[in-house]
C-alpha cells in the first residue's frame, strides 16, 4: 500500500482551460489543473496521505511544489477573443463544440482594439480571402499584431497564403512532407500541457493536416504540403504548427484539421476510439494556451463503486412499469431499439449478481413480452413516455443501485442523461403549495460517467455485464436520508437525445442497519 501512487483518476475534458500535468492515461489524469475566472483549480487523486508523504521525498517534493503553484500563480485575465470565419461551420464548432467564449463575425473589422486574440479560421482561400476583411481592416490587422496581439491562422492553403501575406507584409513557406503524424520539436508555453500522444492521430479517410501535394493543390495519399509563415519557429515536425514573433506580437500558424477528424470504423484499438476526442483536446488546450476563455466545464471525479460486501439487496418490482423488450430479432419488430440487433438476448431472466448488488430481470412471458423501461429520446421513439412517475418500493435503503445503459447517446460528456427521483414516505400525500423539498432526492445520470450508449466498446464507465457487443451499467448512489423510508421512484428525461434503458433497480442495507 505504501507504493500506491494513486486509485481513481478525474476524466479529462474535452474543451476548457485545463493543463494536464501528470497521468494522461490516456483519457484521465491523476493531476490536472482547471483555469475558473481569474484563478485555477488543482485536481489531484494523488495518495498523499500522511504515511506516503513521511515515507516518500518525491511524494513531498511533488506536493511542495504544487502548493507553491497555486500561492504563487498570479491572477489570470482572460484573453478578448474574436473568431473569423465566413462559412460558419468552424465557429459553431467552437462555440457549440468547445465552448469557447468569443466574439464571432464572418469579416475582419476594421478596428481590433478590443480583442487580444484573433482566429481566422477559414476563408483563406482565394478569391475568398480577398473578401474576408473589411475596408482598412488589412492594415488594421497587421497593426493589432505589431501592437502586441496574437494572430492565429488554421489552414492555410497556398492561394489564401498569397493573400495573407499581401495583407501582413510577410512571406509564407511551402513545404511538403510524408509522414502521418508529427512530433514535438520546441518546448513552447504554446505547448504547455501538449505532448507527442496529442499530435498521433488515427485516421480514416483524413489527412493530420491540410494540403496535398497534387497539381490542382488537393490531398493525395502520399505528400502532404505545409503553408506557413517564413522565419518563424517550428515547434512541430513537421512545420504544422509555427509560432512567428510579429512586432510586439506574435503569428501562430495551426495546418491541423482537428475539426474534420472521425473516429476509425475498427475500434478494437484505443486510438481508434478516441481519435475525435483527442483532436478536439488539442485544440482545446492550444486556444487555454493562448488564453481564450471557455464556458465552465468541471468534469466530474471518477471514483470505484462503493463496497457492497455486507448489504443485503432487495430488487424493486419493476412489472408494473416495464413497456418494452429487451430482444431485438428483427428491424420493425418493435423490440428494444428495433434495430435488429438482438439486443440483450444473452441476458438471461431471474436474479442475477452484478458488481456486489442483486437485480431481478424480468420474465417476458409473464409480462406481456416486455421487461425493460425505455423512455422516448429528444427526437426518437416520441410514442415512448418523457417519464415514469411512480415506482413503489416501500421500504429503508442505504443505497439504491440501477442496472442501465443509453441508446443511441450523443449527450456531452459530463452533462445529465436522464434523471431518478427518490421519493420519501409522505410524498404522495403532498398538494401543490407544500414544500416538496424534504419529500424528494435527484439523482443525475451523466453521460459518460454514470452510463453510455449500450453498442460497442465506447468512452466511458466500464460495463458490469457484457456479452459481445451489448454492455449493461451499474450506478450506486447513496441515500442521504437512510432514515426515511422509500415511498417510490421516478424516472424522467431532460430533453436529452439519448433513449433511457432501465433492466433494473435494487435497494441495498446493511444487517443489521448501519
């Protein structure tokens, strides 16, 4: 125990400020900090227990030096960003996608003076780039630069590089390449945070950046060419990202198409399953880097289930309210996602013991063909119910665990899926104009924490049943109130896309009561 470093570790976001500082893994870290207003967060899951710090002088030293960090950090001020991009799709990733708090236009203003950051995201093609700014704003670009403001270019291309360059009086550099990945060459505070696993992506039918080597300038499967500013610093290589000083300012050269990356169809490997999202954190990271400011996104703490050894389970009685198959032999056929999938056939009725908890999976034939509660989706499945009101369980609980899983999810990690409530004695008999508050506990189902989509090997909790490609999730939540008695349970969506799939749900105590 005594070499333990750590147990649990936090999910890294997607978009935000953050810096991974140790224990990219690759999708969690064991320390991590998260930039909130003007000042951080530090995320640790280190064992830094009193024996490990006595025993250890890395552990101490660590510990020290992080302590120092965050008394010495200075206030930070967010950086006024504005995002160019005529064509749209761009800027709605990274305002939608990323989250990223910004001023978006579709042409370069003539005055700049109230931004410290401008992105020109696309239109740098020509004739295009020759409309992407508006009178005098050429001149009133190149003297935000000079003046101490950051510049930041992403795919250029060669006709659109003419134009710029008319425009900031400089050169760019062609250059052309073979290799499918890149690697870090400088350390930059541009890269802080930024290792060589964030710039190795796997994919399909997507070149790592932007133009090919073909006469007519499109990609090809082989050479690969960079346009970038002349004289700058290569921090990459090769040359896709290149940082230029410009005056009291500086021009940063991004050639990644983060945004047009896909996950590769064989997922079996880790990088072929999480390819989207390493793309989108990079960009993250270098738009914190510059200090862009995003909309808050804490992610939450990964913590092990707790142990259930010693609670004796009691499944609640779900036949009332199951509406739903869970087989799914053909398409049309009106079964579980009616997809044809075969569902959750290898799941066997009767009591069955997952993750130190009972479930009781129902018998199809005793309830008219169905076992499984299944709520309608934000634009599938509308004849489904939003919400199941009334669940009895009558009784005391130290915890309530559900067997779940999602179909056909695309809830942002993190965000709630759907939702329980838990419904104390005296609920029902409650008029409207009464206090609720003391009746009732919310319990958050978060997508890609609490559950995911039950298909495929996907981000996310791990499963505590799977056969081949169907997956079943276990939540554990804690009564707060093992005192009262349970009157009844609810389950309602949130106008989520994804679709609920409840198999079960059992109540848990300790004998005696603890």
């Amino acid at each position: 125990a005594s070499e333990l470093v750590f147990s649990c570790a936090f999910t890294i976001p997607e978009s935000g400020s953050m810096r991974v500082i140790l224990g990219q893994l690759p999708e969690h870290a064991v320390l991590m900090e998260l930039r909130e207003g003007r000042g951080s967060i530090l995320l640790s899951a280190l064992e830094w227990t009193p024996g490990k710090l006595r025993e250890d002088p890395a552990a101490r030293r660590l510990l020290h030096q992080s302590l120092r960090h965050l008394a010495e950090s200075p206030p930070t001020t967010p950086a006024r960003t504005l995002v160019v991009d005529r064509e749209g799709g761009r800027a709605a990733a990274l305002r939608e996608g990323l989250g990223l708090r910004a001023d978006f236009r579709g042409q370069v203003p003539a005055e700049l003076d109230a931004y410290d950051v401008v992105l020109l995201t696309t239109a740098t093609k020509a004739p295009a780039a020759a409309e992407l700014f508006a009178e005098g704003a050429a001149a009133g670009l190149s003297r935000f630069v000079r003046e101490g403001g950051t510049l930041l270019l992403q795919g250029i291309d060669p006709a659109g590089g003419a134009e710029l360059a008319a425009a900031l009086e400089l050169d760019f550099q062609r250059e052309s390449h073979r290799s499918p990945r890149a690697v870090i060459r400088l350390r930059d505070p541009l890269l802080a945070g930024i290792g060589d696993g964030d710039l190795a992506w796997e994919m399909q039918n997507t070149r790592f950046w932007r133009w090919g080597g073909g006469g007519d300038g499109t990609p090809t499967d082989v050479v690969h060419e960079l346009v970038y500013p002349s004289g700058g610093a290569r921090l990459t290589d090769p040359a896709i990202l290149v940082s230029l000083p410009y005056g009291e300012g500086v021009i940063v050269s991004d050639s990644t198409r983060w945004l047009e990356v896909r996950n590769r169809a064989d997922r079996r490997h880790l990088w072929n399953r999480n390819t989207e999202r390493i793309a989108r954190r990079y960009q993250a990271k270098l738009l914190a880097n510059l200090g862009c400011d995003f909309e808050s996104e804490l992610m939450p703490f990964i913590a092990p289930p707790p142990d259930l050894e010693g609670y004796t389970s009691r499944p609640v009685d779900l036949g009332g309210v199951v509406n739903r198959s869970r087989l799914d032999p053909r398409q049309g056929g009106g079964g579980w996602i009616d997809g044809g999938t075969g569902g959750l056939q290898n799941l066997a009725s009767g009591d069955i013991e997952l993750g130190g908890a009972s479930f009781r999976i129902l018998d199809e034939e005793r309830f008219d063909g169905k076992s499984v509660v299944m709520l309608r989706g934000r634009d599938r499945f509308s004849d489904l119910p939003a919400q199941i009101v009334d669940i009895p369980v009558g009784r005391h609980a130290e915890y309530v665990a559900f067997l779940h899983a999602s179909a056909l999810a695309r809830a942002p990690v993190g965000e709630n899926a759907w939702e329980y409530e838990i419904r104390y004695e005296g609920f029902a008999q409650l008029i409207d104009g009464m206090d609720f508050e003391p009746f009732v506990q919310t319990v958050p189902v978060r997508a890609q924490v609490d559950v995911r989509d039950w298909y495929g090997d996907r981000e996310g909790p791990e499963p505590v049943w799977s056969r081949g490609d169907a997956n079943l999730f276990m939540q554990v939540w804690r009564n707060p109130h093992p005192d009262k008695a349970i009157e009844s349970i609810a389950i309602r969506t949130v106008g989520q896309p994804d679709l609920p799939l409840v198999l079960g749900i059992t109540t848990l105590e300790s004998n005696p009561p603890r």
